[in-house]
C-alpha cells in the first residue's frame, strides 16, 4: 500500500521539478490505487491461496481463510469486501478534497487513480461474483484516462 503512495509521491515530485507539492493527496490516492488493486486480485489471489485482507476484518465478519481458499461465497465475504471498498471510498474522498487544491502539474502522477471508482462500481454490481475476475475492458480504462487528462482538476 505505501508503495503506491510512494511511487505516486515520486511521480509527483519528478513532475514539480523536485519540489514536494503533493502531500496528503499521495498517500490518500496511494491506499486507494493499492487496496482497490488487491480487490481487483482477490478471485486470484484466492484461487493461489494467498489473502491479503486484514484479519480483523475477517475476524469481525466470521470469514475463516479456509472458506475463501476453498471458494466458498457468502453473505460474510461480501461484507468483508464491501467493508474494504468503502474504505478505499473514503480515501478516494479524501484524495479529492486535496486536488482541488493540487497544482496541476501533477496530474499526470494521478491518472491511475481514476480507474478506482470504476473497478469499485464494477464490484458492487448486483451480479458481482468474489471468486470471478471483475475487470473494466481494456477500452474503458483507456477512455476514462483520456476523459480525465482532459480536465484541468482530477476527480476520482
């Protein structure tokens, strides 16, 4: 997770010519790039019997690792998932409230993060399966990028 923020941070960083303008807004875009990311992987993840959920969230929704390796849906590993969306939904918040103040020039350090919302709608769709990959068509993402290039303040 902080390696997308970092990365993100560089970026921005590089785009200012050095200066460290973006803040806040890194490590918020940063979590939410990051999470929403593992989201993305879960149905692999799964299947690799590898899970990189925090255990209290589990824990808190009576999820036993067991049961997702074996690819078990239920009611508890929606809410699981749900409970890390919105988690990703208050970052992407929060990210917002700081570009509007972001100098522009570090757009470009913050395009990922526009695919976020999109994967995150896409999981919560009435027909979204846990264990089957939910991915945004490749023309999509690339549409969303250029719509958001285009705008002189990013939204996420």
């Amino acid at each position: 997770v902080r390696t997308s923020a970092a990365l993100i941070g560089m970026a921005a960083r590089i785009l200012s010519d050095g200066r460290d303008v973006a803040g806040d807004i890194a490590g918020h875009a940063g979590i939410a790039y990051a999470v929403a990311g593992l989201l993305r992987a879960f149905p692999l993840h799964a299947a690799r019997h590898q899970l990189y959920i925090p255990a209290d969230v589990l824990e808190r929704h009576q999820v036993k690792p067991e049961h997702i390796f074996a690819g078990q849906e239920s009611t508890e590993l929606r809410a699981v998932l749900a409970e890390l969306r919105l988690h990703v939904r208050q970052h992407l918040e929060s990210a917002n409230k700081l570009a509007s103040d972001a100098p522009s020039v570090i757009a470009p350090a913050l395009l990922p993060v526009t695919l976020v919302r999109p994967a995150l709608d896409r999981m919560e769709r009435r027909s979204y399966r846990p264990f089957k990959p939910s991915e945004i068509p490749q023309w999509r993402r690339q549409w969303t990028l250029w719509r958001a290039s285009r705008r002189t303040v990013l939204r996420f």
